[in-house]
C-alpha cells in the first residue's frame, strides 16, 4: 500500500488512507496530527515543483505505514515535522505528547553562533541518536526529498548528498545496533536512501568533489535555511 501511494502523491488520497489507518489502529496522536498538519500547512507548496506542501509529510507518513512501522508516536512526528520551522507554530501548540514534540525539536536543524555550515548539521545530525523516532523521521524525511532531488538546484544535490552519504548513513548504521527492536526499520530506510543516494552523487559525478563541498560547508557560516515551502498569496 505505501509503494501505491508513494507513486501517486495524490493528498486526498493519502489523507483518506492515513485517517482510515490511524482510526483503525487506534492511533489517537497520529489521528490528531493528521488533521492538525493539513490544516497548518493548507495554502503552502514546495518550492521546487509547486505540490501542496502537505504531500511530503503525508507521503513519508504513507510509506512508514506500508513498510510496518505502527508507532503511533513516530507517525505522529513525521506528520509534525515541519509544522513549526514552516508555519511558525509553537511546539507547544502541537496536539500531541510531550515525547512527539521532542522527536519534531530534534528534527528542527537550529544553527548556534559561530558554527559553520558542516559543524551545524554535524551537531544535527547526531543529535537525532538521541532518540530512535527522530533518526526513523529524519530517515523517511531525507528518503522522501531525495526521491524528488533531481528537481532541485545543482548546489542542493551535492549538499543532500554529501550530508547523506558522510552523516546520515552512518548514524543510521550506529542506530540500527543501538535499537534492535526497530532494526528492521531503520535498515529498510538505510539500504533505499543508499541506493538514491549512489544514483543522484554517479548522475551529478558528486563523489568526486565530496571533499571540495566539504570544505565549503566547513568554511561558510550557518545560517538558518530558507523553508521548502511557500505560501500562496490568498485570493
């Protein structure tokens, strides 16, 4: 069902699969940051192809569901996740638990003074081992994105990339023994996101100047990223 959806991106669709699931598992958070996300991000699209912007949460939402994972906690993050770095809402307005609000938190990339770049998303992207329902979100947001990274500038490939293959993998692979009971997860995430990943860095020739983009990051300043989404001017 998760690869059905995966290739249709159709919201309604998605949202009338997901409300259906959600009621039929009793997944009472998951439930409430279903309707909570698609009113929060209602009028918003991506940047880079113009789809509401909701598909991207429902659409990582739709693919965990299809591969197993009947966290209601994880389901309900992946749902939030962009809610408050893209619509300026709270964490403490989001209608779930203590627990799902720390998992969306540590999915928000949040640059301190001085850092660079890399020392930024390096901080990042360790940070999300400190909980298995982040790495399992971060996993499924990258996964997602990267599906569609070819509609991206040039400079956003080679910077998604580099930090797939040099942060991402790696923490997954540490993940995947720090959490066995959620093995089978983070190892399904970890072997697709190498496979796009292998394909985007060989299409763009990436792996042969990783260290030149490394550098870079290293060297300029981080600052806070402009959000993949933009909201429509009302009618």
């Amino acid at each position: 069902m998760g690869d059905i959806i995966l290739n249709d991106r159709n919201p309604d669709k998605m949202f009338t699969y997901l409300r259906g699931f959600f009621r039929g598992a009793n997944m009472h958070q998951s439930m409430a940051a279903l309707g909570f996300a698609r009113e929060k991000h209602e009028g918003y699209t991506r940047k880079v192809n113009g789809q509401p912007f909701i598909v991207h949460p429902l659409n990582m939402t739709c693919f965990a569901a299809g591969i197993g994972i009947r966290d209601d906690k994880i389901l309900a993050a992946m749902l939030l996740h962009d809610v408050p770095e893209d619509t300026g809402t709270p964490l403490s307005s989001l209608p779930v638990d203590d627990e799902v609000r720390m998992i969306v938190d540590l999915m928000t990339v949040q640059p301190f003074p001085k850092e660079s770049k890399w020392q930024c998303k390096e901080r990042y992207f360790n940070s999300l081992l400190h909980h298995p329902g982040a790495i399992i979100c971060k996993a499924a947001d990258r996964y997602d994105n990267l599906s569609t990274m070819n509609q991206m500038p040039l400079e956003s490939i080679e910077r998604n990339v580099v930090e797939t293959e040099y942060l991402l993998l790696p923490n997954l692979k540490q993940a995947k023994d720090r959490w066995p009971e959620m093995y089978d997860y983070i190892n399904t995430y970890r072997q697709i996101i190498k496979v796009l990943c292998s394909h985007l860095a060989n299409s763009h020739d990436i792996y042969s100047r990783a260290d030149d983009i490394i550098k870079q990051m290293k060297e300029t300043p981080a600052i806070k990223e402009p959000s993949h989404s933009l909201k429509l001017p009302q009618s």
